[in-house]
C-alpha cells in the first residue's frame, strides 16, 4: 500500500470522530447548525480515499452535513460570510467552518492567523440553476490538504476532482486545479484567505470575530496578562475608500499582491493587502503607497491592452482610470492582461465600478499625491 494511500486512509479514519457537536441557531450559507444536543458525524461504512489522494473521494464523506439528503449541516458546523468577498464570476457562495472542540485560532499576528489541527473550511458555489462545486482546506499534523468536490448536474453527488475543470458542463464557471488552489493560497502563512482581522469584522455575519472572541475560541501573546485583542482593526477612510480598498484587498491582495514570500505577484512591487501597520488613513495605505504614479513592473502583463492616448500606463494613477493599469487589468477577460489570473472568465462589473470611482476621487484636498 503506497504512503499516500495510507495517509488517505488515516485522514479518512479522523473524519469520522474529529467533527464535534456544539453551535446552534440558524447561520448565514446553510441550513441550521445542530445545537449542543446534536450527535457528531458518523462516516458512512461505504466511503473511500481514491487511489493517490488523502481526502475522501464524495462531499457527503468529509463530515459538512451530517444528513447528506437534506443538506442538514453536520454538528459543529458554522457558517460565515465574510465582510469583502472574492469574485466569482457572479457565483453564489456558502461557507462553513468547523473546528476541533476547545479549541483556539491564534491570532497574535493580526495578518497571520494560526489555526489548530482538526480546522476545516468549506466554500460551496452555486449558478443559476445548480450547485457547481465545493472546496474543502482542512488542517493536518502535517499542513494543509485540500480538494475540490465536483457536483452533479442533478445535485445528487459531489465527487472529488483535482485536476480542474474549464468551463463546467458548459456553465462558464471554471473549477480550478489543486495547482492553481496552491498558488492562491499560499499568499497567506497558514494558507486560509478569508479569515483575517478584516474579513471578519464590521460586515461580516455568521462567524465573526465578535463571535470567536465571546465564545473564546481566539487566543494572542500575552491574552492570560490581560491584553487586548489585536483584531480591533478597520479598513481607513470614507465609504469610497472603504469599499475599494476592501475589494482589493479581498481580491487581490490576500492572495497574491503581497509580501508573502509564495505569493504570485510579490515580484511586481503592487501591494493591495491590507496589514495591521497600514492601516492609519486611506491615502497611506500600500496600493496608493507602491501604486500612485509608478512604471508597471516588468512583471505586471500588459499585453494587448492599448495604451492611452493621455500617457503610458502607470499601476495607478489619481482621478485618471484610463491611465491606472491596475483598473485597465481589472477590465479585461481572455487576456493574458486579465487580473485576476485565474478561475474567472466574466469582468466583475460592480468591483470595476468602485475601484474607477476611488481613482476618480483622489484629490489633493482628500490627501492624495497626485503626480
């Protein structure tokens, strides 16, 4: 029997008693959560791990609804919906988290949050007709493993696939490879994206940081002495400035425009994720900071965009959007100029919106170097 099948095996075995009763009430991206009464998720005898993976081969074997028929979500389950979300070329989502009882995601570091072994996210994407696919992040003793289950066209089944799928039964929708999965989220240290001090904050429902910090399942350096929590933290300035500086953040900056060593656009200098130590005004933030009236990077596409007849394309330019390249990338679809990269075919028209009427309100009056 090869490693990896064992390894399978072993994870399978811990779905069976890791998922724990708790939670209650109704919760945002599902159905009721089971109360305190609820019995924990019993695998069924006829699951399996396919041959090379580690993670069990259908949705209805990784313990997010205890009543697979009825979509009744397992005991311990809890949804979330978080305050600035990604793109998905209009896709509806539900997000679920579940994770071991007592214990405690360590938020010590506000832009690195480490989760206990056992942790399990779930992310599930709807059209306008049928479920398309859900993902599941689970935390081992060894790192992260993660998969995506592919649905049925008549939602009876959602079976592991890995190797991603353009263009999903002709829905348009793409379901991306675990490869491009990686690629994502290793932006991050402990690989979760939408999980941080602002995602669960001022916007967010279901599971928040309000709610973790009351049922006291956060803990921070120097918690036991009395300090307080380091999630206290908001995205800076007026409704405007909030509202694009959250979209891009979401977007782009927890995943890939950051310093994170793995991250895909580290090398291009543009930096749109929001930090802790940035977050004093909006004109200081790290897009206006590596982005105002600075030369593309050799790095940053640009492809068969035209060039504006006003000047070249610099990353982002002050109450000129035709001349922002960041905007100019957002616009655009089967281009090797298109942000983001991967796993969206439509332009997302409402975060173009906000992001054009930011560039447009960046004055020197709102503090803002304009070039």
């Amino acid at each position: 029997m090869s490693d990896s099948t064992l390894r399978g095996l072993a994870a399978l075995a811990g779905f069976a008693g890791a998922v724990a009763c708790g939670g209650g009430g109704e919760e945002p991206g599902g159905p009721a959560v089971g109360g305190t009464d609820c019995a924990p998720f019993v695998m069924p005898a006829d699951c399996s791990v396919p041959a090379g993976a580690v993670l069990p081969g259908e949705l209805r074997c990784t313990g997010l609804y205890g009543d697979f028929e009825t979509r009744k979500l397992a005991c311990g389950v809890e949804g979330y919906v978080p305050a600035y979300e990604l793109w998905s070329d209009g896709a509806e989502k539900d997000r679920w988290v579940s994770m071991p009882p007592g214990a405690t995601v360590d938020v010590s570091d506000p832009d690195g949050f480490v989760y206990p072994v056992g942790t399990r996210f779930w992310k599930e994407f709807r059209g306008p007709s049928r479920l398309l696919e859900t993902r599941l992040l689970e935390k081992s003793a060894a790192g992260w493993i993660y998969t995506t289950y592919v649905w049925s066209t008549d939602e009876t089944t959602a079976v592991q696939q890995n190797d991603g799928v353009p263009n999903l039964d002709g829905t348009g929708h793409t379901v991306p490879s675990r490869v491009e999965c990686k690629a994502c989220h290793s932006g991050r240290p402990d690989y979760v994206l939408g999980w941080d001090a602002l995602m669960l904050g001022e916007g967010a429902s279901g599971v928040t940081a309000s709610t973790l910090l009351a049922d006291e399942r956060l803990t921070w350096a120097g918690k036991a002495e009395g300090s307080d929590s380091p999630l206290g933290l908001s995205v800076p300035g007026d409704d405007v400035e909030r509202a694009a500086l959250g979209y891009l953040h979401a977007n782009c900056g927890v995943s890939c425009h950051n310093e994170t060593a793995p991250a895909l656009a580290r090398e291009t200098g543009l930096f749109t994720r929001l930090d802790a130590d940035a977050l004093g005004d909006a004109p200081s933030t790290p897009v206006v900071v590596t982005g105002v009236g600075r030369t593309p990077s050799p790095n940053a596409t640009i492809a068969d965009l035209v060039v504006p007849a006003a000047g070249p394309f610099v990353d982002l330019m002050p109450l000129d959007a035709e001349r922002s390249l960041l905007l100019a990338r957002m616009k655009v679809r089967e281009s090797e100029a298109q942000m983001p990269r991967v796993a969206t075919n439509r332009v997302d028209d409402a975060g173009v919106d906000v992001v054009e009427r930011w560039i447009l309100s960046m004055t020197l009056e709102r503090g803002y170097s304009v070039p």
